[in-house]
C-alpha cells in the first residue's frame, strides 16, 4: 500500500492524497486501523507507524475531531498533511476500505465528502 500526495489534479487547484497499489489483507488491514479511531482505542494514527505503507512524497496522521475538516497541512510543512475527522466519519471510511475484497477490487472511492481543497482517494489502481 502506497499514499502520495497530488498537486493540483484540475483547473481549480485541487489536491488529493491517494491510497493505491495495494491488495485485500492491505486494506482490511488498514480499515482495522481506522477502526482504532472509532473505538477510542487511538486518537491519531501516524501512518509513518504502519509497517505495510509507504509514504512516496508525504507524511499523514489521522486525528480524530470534534467536527469534520478533512486534510490539510499541518502547519509550516508543505509535505506534513493531518486529517481531522470524527469518529463517525472515520467509521464511513473504515467500511469502504473494508469492503474492498477481490471480488469488490475495481474502482475508486472517495473516503470523505467535505468542501475541502484536498480530497482523500482510496484506489488500488491509482486511477480516478
């Protein structure tokens, strides 16, 4: 599993960080993490801590928050990005990831929906 940052994917300057190149057991793995989030088993989750992922080109923690903002970056870093969610919006995307099983691999899915500038993509194929 893979997460990399993509500067401005059209005309308005948006971004994403995108999860892609990764497999089944990837990512139940990684939903059972989100999943430390919704318990309160954790607040924040370095991904830098997570043995099967590789950061190409940035750094994200997920954090939980009273409200939903999404990810930015984390201040003075251009590359550090922080993603504050609630329990219940990470809860949304631990079963999208969990739902991804060799018979559900195509696709793409968009892990939230917040007017932010930049959008977080769950792809195994790294397309959108």
């Amino acid at each position: 599993m893979k997460i990399k940052h993509i500067n401005e994917i059209n005309e308005a300057g948006d971004e994403i960080i995108m999860v892609y190149d990764f497999d089944t057991t990837e990512a139940q793995a990684f939903g059972e993490q989100l999943l430390k989030l919704v318990s309160g088993e954790q607040q924040e989750i370095d991904i830098r801590e997570i043995e099967f992922i590789i950061l190409e080109n940035c750094e994200l923690k997920l954090r939980i928050a009273d409200i939903d903002t999404g990810i930015h970056p984390e201040e003075d870093s251009g590359s550090n990005f922080i993603c504050k969610l609630t329990r219940s919006s990470y809860s949304a995307m631990a079963e999208v990831v969990k739902a991804y099983d060799s018979e559900n691999n195509t696709g793409y899915h968009w892990l939230y929906n917040i007017n932010t500038p930049i959008d977080f993509l769950f792809s195994s194929g790294g397309t959108w």
